[in-house]
C-alpha cells in the first residue's frame, strides 16, 4: 500500500492511497471488492446509453458524486484494515510527498489529522442514513419506479463506513510505525513547473488552525501572499501531467474532484469576504467540507 500526499492548496492537501498487489483474479477478491467491481461494471454499462431512465440517473449521480468532499474519496481509497494483518502487526506502507511543501517530520502528524478530523462527521452522517433506509423502503412498492432514495442512502452508508475504516487503517499505520517515508522528486517537479498566479483568498478557507504547506520559492517572492490566507498550488491541467507522471490514471479524476471544490471554496470565501460577511463565516474545516455533501444528500 503506498499512500499519497498532494497539496491542494497552502491549507488543504489530498490523501490518496495506491493499492499495491491488488487480486488478480475474481477468485482471490474480497466479497466487497466483487459488488465494488460489479456496481462499477453497471454504472459504466449505464453511462453509455444515449438515454432512458438509466442515463438520468447517471446524470443525477454524478452530479451528486462530485460534491462528496474529496476528503471523504481520499479516505475511502485506503482499504478497511484486515484482522490478520492487524494481529501479525506486519503491514508497511509508504508515504510519498513532495519535500519541498511538506517536511518529512509533519507527516504523520498530517495524515493523523486527515485520519480523524472528519471521524464524528462520518459517524452522525452514517447514523441519519440508517434511520433514512427503512423510511425510504416502502417506495420500492411502487411499481416500475426504483428505489433510487433508498439504493442513494446504502451508498453513502457504505461510503461514510468506508471512510471510518480508512481512516482507522491509518490510524492503525501511525500507532505501530509502520509507514515508510518517501520524498518523490516527480511531485518536486511538478509543482515547480506549475504556473501562477493561481486563485488565492485572503482568508483561509479551513479552520485557522489547519497545517499551512510550505511555500514555493516562486509563491514566497510575491508580496501578495498573506500567512492568513490560502492559495492554489495546483492547477487541473498540471494534475493530469501529476496523473502521468506518477503512473496512476485513477488518481485524474480525485486530484480534478478535489481542485473544483477546493476553487469553489476559495471562490466562496472571496464572494463572502466582498460582501462584509468574511469574518462571520470562518467555519471549521468539517463545516466547509460538508457545505456540499449536504447538497449531495
């Protein structure tokens, strides 16, 4: 397992995580991994039609997809911890960063933050979905409707439980010192060729107490920076060249999830900073990150 550290922002980094020696065959698969692989099978099957009730809701659900916070997507990428593993004590893995934002001795630090700051977020949200499925039940009695309500409120169950065990896996990881650290020079590359200016607010869009990356040589010349405020580091045309480099194709689609909401944000906060109304929305990083999945449910 190797996990992935990518600024985002001065304030907001993506935790991704690469599984290493994954089943090759159906055989060696997990149950979960078999409904995973099948649930994306239809929905790929799905997104093909040219119309029909199939496409609307492919339409619909990845509309709703792209507003669960990427934190969420980033902690559902590390696998929930097996028993065996976590009586043998032996797993190791990875983690890879670009030294020239983050220093080797923040990071455990960062990922226990990444780990358990959304913990009591995830448990309230699972919760409501449980009480939400047997409400929701009921329509299936309707003929030639599906269930979508229902089938949505699985969903986010199944991805707000797989955020906790993520997030326990890391924290499992951090407790046994069992992570490896890997400065990676392509990162350094990467960033150092990306152009600015990028967007940028004079107020942070995190809690005020968030990790700050270090910053760029380039970004630390600019009088226009402010130590309160949080600039982009990365744009969506450089994370697919990050995408490439790196060898991960999957990693695309999360760096550009996360880019979009983390731009909304800062986007947001300027809009609410024009406005006089800066000061009173400073909200935690939680409150931020759930502006929209609450839209998403």
């Amino acid at each position: 397992m190797r996990l992935y550290l990518l600024p985002i922002s001065t304030r907001r980094i993506l935790l991704y995580c690469q599984r290493l020696n994954t089943p090759a065959t159906t055989t060696n698969q997990t149950w979960m991994d078999k409904i995973q692989t099948k649930a994306a099978k239809t929905w790929a099957d799905w997104e093909k039609k040219d119309k029909g009730w199939q496409k609307q809701v492919v339409s619909y659900g990845n509309y709703a997809f792209r507003r669960i916070p990427y934190e969420e997507w980033g902690l559902k990428s590390v696998p929930p911890l097996r028993r065996d593993i976590e009586l043998e004590g032996s797993e190791k893995a990875e983690v890879v960063y670009p030294q020239s934002l983050i220093t080797g001795d923040r990071v455990p630090q960062i990922l226990k933050r990444l780990a358990t700051e959304r913990e009591g977020l995830h448990k309230r949200r699972l919760i409501w979905c449980f009480i939400g499925m047997p409400i929701t039940a009921p329509i299936a009695l309707i003929p030639l409707i599906p269930n979508l309500p229902f089938f949505y409120l699985v969903y986010r169950a199944w991805s707000h439980w797989r955020a906790l065990a993520g997030g326990r896996h890391i924290q499992f990881l951090l407790q046994n010192n069992l992570l490896t650290l890997r400065p990676s020079p392509i990162l350094d590359e990467v960033y150092a060729k990306q152009k600015h200016p990028l967007p940028s607010t004079p107020k942070t869009t995190t809690a005020p107490d968030a990790y700050r990356v270090a910053s760029l040589p380039r970004l630390a010349e600019k009088e226009t920076i402010n130590p309160d405020g949080e600039e982009m580091l990365l744009s969506q045309e450089n994370a697919k060249k990050m995408a490439q480099a790196l060898d991960i194709p999957q990693l695309e689609v999360e760096l550009e999830r996360a880019i979009w909401q983390v731009e909304t944000a800062i986007q947001k906060r300027n809009a609410e900073l024009a406005s006089g109304d800066g000061g009173k929305h400073q909200g935690s990083s939680d409150e931020a990150a759930s502006q929209d999945e609450k839209k998403s449910q």
